[in-house]
C-alpha cells in the first residue's frame, strides 16, 4: 500500500488568519457558533480526516488594544467541551484537546480526558502544552508564567500522574456480574499513590479505563523540552515547518530521537501546520490568499509577530530587517522557525509581521494538482507524515479543501477514503498502551 | 394557570438505588454508556422535563471492600463532558452539572460553563458543592477535606470570581463589523482583578457573556452554611426531605432566608429528591419496590448509612436504635434527615441501613394517579416547587415516570405538555442577572 497522509483539521480557532471572519462569506462568529463547528466537523469526518485538532489559550491574547479589538481570538469554547458535543455528532473522527499541565489539575484532566475517550468510543487525544502567556498566569492565582524548566519538569510530572490513573483501572476491572451482585474487581482498580514534587494523587480515577488504553498524545513545540518529552511520549507532533528543508531537518530530529528512547520511528508522527489556498487555477489560489491577505488591518501585523517571537516587536525598526533576538521563555522553536524566515527571505520587520498575521504556519498555494505534488513530496522524502489542515476563512477554506484537495489526494492513494478502524489510535496506526495490571 | 411543578430528572449517576444495574432488563454499564444516557436524556426531553441533573464525586466512595465492589458507582463520565455531548442531542432540556468548589479552578469552571450554555443556546446549570469526601482531597494534595466553614468561605469567594469573570463581558461586547475590522468593543470586556483569601484571578475570560447571562445556578445540601448560601444566591435548591412535613419545613426556612436576603422567594425553587414506584396498580407498585428492594446485598447497607450520615455506622449494634451521633464535618443537613427518620419510625441500625440502601432520597410508591395526588399536595401546601425525579432502574424506571406519571401531572395541569421558553432559566421563570457593565 501506498504511504498515506494523516491529517488533522484545525478547528479551534476555528481559522487561523487574522482576518478571516471578515471575508464575505463567513459567519463572524464561527468560533463559538455551534451549529457552524457541528457541520464544520462532519464535513472532516466525510472527508475522512483523521482528527479534529483544538488549540487553546487560558487568557486573552496579549496584545495592544488596537489589535485585540481586531482579534476573534477573543471568545471560542473551552475545547474538552467543544469536543464532547462533536463526539455526540461524529462516528469516526479523532478528537484532540489541548490541555495545559501548568494551570489544570491531573485528577480533573485525567478524567475528563478518559470521558472524552468513552463518550467517542475511542476516538480521543490529548495534546499537551505548557502554557507560556503571561495573562494566563494573572488568571490561576501566579504572578508570571513558569519558567522554561519548571514548566517542562511539572509537565513530565502532570503526565505521569496523568498515565498512571489510567493505568490505575485494569481492562478487565468490570465483572457486571447480576447474579452474585459483584459489579467489580476491586484488586483491578488501583491507586496509584504518587507524591512528587509537584503533584500527590492517591488515586483511583472513578471511571474505567479509557477505550484506548491511552487517548492519543499529541505534543507541539520545538524547544528542547519539547522534542525531549515529544520524543519519548508522544504519538503525534505538530510541527511548524515553513519550508520543506525544516520540515526534513525536524522531521529527522525528532525520529532519531524516538529511536534514542528506544521506540519505534513508525509510532510518532510528525505533522506540520499548512494553511492552504487551492484555486481551480494557479492564478484563482493567488487571488484567494491576495483577497484574505488584504484583509489584514495594519495594526494587527507587529502584534502578531510579537506572539509568534515571543518578544515586543514594537520596538524595533519596522523598515530595518529583524534584528538578533533575546532568548526568551516563550516559544523558542516557534521564534526560530521564524527567524529563519526572515534571514532566508531577508524580510524586514514589516514584511515578517504582514506574514505572521496571514498566516502562523507553513502554506501551499495552487491548484488541486499542485497541492498534492507537494504534500506528496513532503511525504515520500522524509518531511512529514502528514498535516494539520488550517483554514483560511469559513466556510470557503474548508469546502475548498474537502472539494478539491482531498479527492486527489484519494485519487493518488495519498489518503484514504473510508475509516479502516474504529478508534483514532487504530486509524492512525499507533499501539493501544496496556496496563501493568494486563501484563 | 395552575402552579406547575419544576422536574429535575436524576441522570448522574443514571440510578440512586444501589441495586439498579442488577435489574434483569438493567444495562449494567448505563452510567458511561453514552448510547443508553442519550437516548434517556431525549426521552426526559419528550416528557418536557425542566432539566437533567448530573451529581458529582472526586474519587471512589468511601466503602469497605465488600460494599464497594457491588456498587456501580465506581465508574461514570464526568458531568460537564457528559452534559455537553448531550446538549449536541438535544434541544430544550435544560443541563445540570454539578462542579466542585473545593477542588475545581474558577477561571477554568467558569469557562466551561459558560461553554455549556453557549453549546446548549441558554441551558446550563451550575450545581455548587463543597466536597466532604476525604478520598478526594487525597487526589488533590491535601492529607484531609477542608473543614466545614472553610469549604463554604471558600465557595462564596469561588462563586463571586465565577460570576465576576461572566459580568466582565458585556452582553454587547462583540461587534463584529466586517467592514470596520472591529470584531469587539473591548472597552466592554473588562478585566475583573480579584484578590481574595482563596483566589487572585485578573481575567477578563475569553469567552462571550453567557447566553442566560449566568447559568442557572443549583445548590443541595442543608447545613447551615449550604442554607444561606443557597438562600443568597441559588436559583434552585436540592432538597432531601424524606417527608411532607419536613419538606414543609425546609421550603417556609429556605423562603424565609431567601426573603431576608431582599429576593422574591418565586425565585428560589426548592426541588426534593424523590424515587418514584408508580404501578398500574399500587399492588404492582409496591411489588416492583419489593423486587428491587430484594436484589440490595446485605453488605451493602451499612457502608450505604455510613455515607448518608457521615460517620462510620460498622460500629453500631446493628439491632439496636441509632445512637446519639457526634456532630461531624460532613452533610450535617443530610444527616438531620436520616436521624429524623430513624427516630421517627423507631428505626434499628440494621433497618435504617436497609433504607439507606434502598434509596438515598424520599419516595412515593403507588399509581400513576396516586402519584399525581402526593405530588399536588407537596406542590400545593408549600412543601415544594417541584421534584428532583431519581429512578430506581434503567430504562424501566425512566420508562415508567414518563409514560405513566407525565400523562397524568399533564392532563390535571400540574406540568407543561411543550416548552415555554427557549433557555432554562425561562422555562424555569427565572430572570436573567445583567452584567454591570449593561445597567
């Protein structure tokens, strides 16, 4: 069989360019418009996309008033809740929640992570994130973020607590038995007893183990923290590659690294965000992302950037080209994918802050053909496994993708075109965890 | 038009009575088998019940093995998961979802429900509870639960940084003007600043005003401490009261508080749990108690009790009267009811235990127009407001309430026969709370 894409679709935001709720077309207020998101989501599951991919921020964006009064940023759903009610409307879509370990709790998260699983029948992800944005900490009761360090060694914590609770419940722990009364076996359900030093849990969680075993563990970032822990535990990265040399260069990073921890190359998929623009010509795509670029308002462009570096670039000469940056605790891979943008296209400070507001990730501009010679090569040479789908506006973005792309992509056998398991671990290709209980 | 009772169905866990899922038509896994649960909440949704109401517990119940292992209790979804896939498959039925205090984060809980209530177009519902179950505080760093007064100091200040963060958005903060670029009138999204004992939380949340303004907000238990509170602040109270007189009682205090605080006592309704055993004849009804009654494992009364009054009842003579018990930290209001019946009807340990077993809450036993006449006169003697409904079994207990004892509350006007409003609160006639920011 021909190597297939895995694709997830970017639903919350539930677009990524700055300006797309002022296309023509769109309902301005898709990102909490449930009726939007639910047939937003069946359109990914005919299209047979592996899962839907949900971001989250636990505060507003940090920007000046001018831009953040231009953001739609600025409502969407908590996304464990949002994926419960598209769990309800969908039979085989995977569903992936971020979830921070610096601000939530491992018993709640554990729990409601493990409902997800069971409400889609298997179908869940956790995508774990640490959270960085200063206006987050001013809402749990902390003056500034976690330091770097801090912030990875409590995330490798809150994800042990987090495993071992599911791994608390063996398979096998429910009799059900009628006719002796006996519901369950109690020596099957453990607790787990950890103190560490930032967690103690005594556990056992009060639901059964997850249908997967595991819900599947998606990662992003690319510090070193990140690659480290993504390297060992999780199943799917999101990368941000804005052109396929970084693409191949991370991509081999993070394999190797899996191999050094022992695993299986084959069980940790890298995919890169790509936001694209697909036209019945070439010329049609162009004027597609022409016609959403301009409607970026200025004030957004420098704000953006300064999310993306993870520094104010407010202060810098916006005609001059980027300047050496500050190490900072933010984002460090993200700043130094777009650094190396910058220095590749010799963008000055403005030029780097219109891209950023178009578009936070990699893009592919063309017609259907087009799009999938080069998903195809990122593909076959050692870039990706496959993609996380951003789209540029509702509906167009989607319908543009689903209509156009996806059918030739199928028709190359780049992608398939009916679900062939049951749960997102099964579609994907990744083994079910087993609980020492089960060994 | 006649005053109508407010009905609550009890769906978390799906039954109260310890032996439900010993039923022979009983699926056993019914709490998290979300295909049983949603075709219960449509069913609740035909019957045009007011709301579904979702009880909570952070950890295992507190039972000796012997107990623990015959309960269904040890696995169920989480109720803000579990809620918000059933408002994907629903359309009026209001949602309940019981949330922590003691161990949840507000910043988060706040965005979650306002999430449900976006989710569900105005149907949310926020049951309040401080958590007594000292397993649970073992799952969430700390050696011991809170002790009473700090559980409900901490709960006012919880809830006023919940309500703050959903005032912090006007009603007419969002724009929207494509033409402009101007998605929100950030002026009318207002940081909150909270530095209280418990919390330091600046917000503003990042989710638009709730569409009720607040989700109707619940509150059980009888302390005195969860008196007013409840008195002060809840919409709907959740009452145990094991006989008319002493529903009786609870409604004239509960009004009289709620008064006192300067409310219109319509707008707290006081709603007692209530197992229903309704029969063609009240022979069968009786018969069909009998025979669930009799599938109660004797090992499971005590632990039953012990939970109910909060003290460890293994140690009591099983064959003499209650003894005087000591004042505890847990459920003193529940407590007060168990003792007031056990007295009352001069009780053994082993009897009450039964009791305990057999029904954590009041009951009526009889015909469908038997039914209808106790419910009339609760409802018209100032005994209560309407009925938190729990079944005994599942689907016959559901089954049963809503193709029986609806028709007959129906045709004598005691409850609607379509939904009146469109969100809980107006189906309930509760007004909606405006933001600051909007008077």
């Amino acid at each position: 069989m021909t190597k297939q894409l895995c694709l997830g679709g970017f639903m919350r935001p539930i677009c990524l360019h700055t300006a797309w709720w002022r296309h023509p077309e769109a309902p301005a207020d898709a990102n909490f418009n449930w009726p939007v998101i639910k047939s937003l989501a069946q359109k990914l599951e005919r299209a047979c996309f592996d899962a839907i991919f949900t971001a989250d921020h636990l505060a507003l964006m940090p920007m000046p008033p001018e831009a953040l009064k231009r953001s739609a940023t600025v409502t969407s759903f908590d996304p464990l809740m949002m994926l419960s009610a598209i769990a309800a409307c969908t039979d085989r879509i995977g569903l992936i929640a971020t979830g921070s370990t610096s601000y939530e709790d491992p018993y709640l998260l554990a729990r409601r992570f493990a409902s997800l699983d069971h409400l889609s029948n298997g179908r869940a992800g956790w995508n774990i994130v640490t959270t960085v944005n200063p206006e987050a900490a001013l809402n749990f009761g902390l003056e500034t973020a976690l330091r770097h360090a801090q912030r990875y060694e409590r995330a490798d914590e809150f994800f042990e607590v987090v495993t071992k609770l599911w791994d608390g419940w063996s398979d096998n722990a429910l009799k059900m038995d009628k006719e002796s009364g006996v519901f369950s076996d109690i020596e099957r359900i453990r607790p787990i007893n950890h103190k560490g030093k930032y967690f103690s849990v005594k556990g056992p969680l009060n639901i059964a183990r997850p249908v997967q075993g595991w819900p599947v563990v998606a990662l992003a970032g690319a510090s070193e923290g990140a690659r480290q822990m993504a390297a060992k535990s999780a199943d799917l990265v999101f990368g941000n590659a804005r052109s396929i040399e970084t693409g191949r260069s991370f991509y081999q990073d993070m394999k190797s690294r899996a191999v050094a921890f022992g695993r299986n190359p084959d069980h940790i998929k890298i995919l890169p965000a790509n936001q694209v623009y697909v036209g019945h010509t070439r010329a049609e795509a162009i004027a597609k992302k022409r016609s959403m670029d301009d409607l970026v308002h200025v004030e957004s462009n420098i704000p953006n950037l300064s999310i993306r570096l993870g520094v104010d670039c407010s202060k810098f000469d916006p005609d001059k080209l980027l300047p050496e940056l500050p190490v900072t605790e933010q984002g460090q891979g993200n700043q130094r994918e777009w650094v190396a943008l910058a220095r590749r296209e010799k963008l000055t400070v403005r030029e780097l802050a219109k891209r950023a507001a178009e578009s936070g990730t990699g893009e592919m501009v063309g017609t259907p053909s087009e799009i999938a010679d080069q998903m195809e090569e990122w593909l076959m040479t050692g870039a990706c496994d496959g993609f996380i789908i951003v789209f540029h506006t509702v509906p167009d973005g989607y319908d543009d993708f689903v209509t156009m792309v996806v059918p030739e992509l199928q028709r190359r056998g780049l992608m398939r075109t009916e679900y062939t398991g049951n749960t997102l671990r099964e579609n994907i290709g990744l083994p079910r965890p087993n609980s020492p209980l089960d060994n």
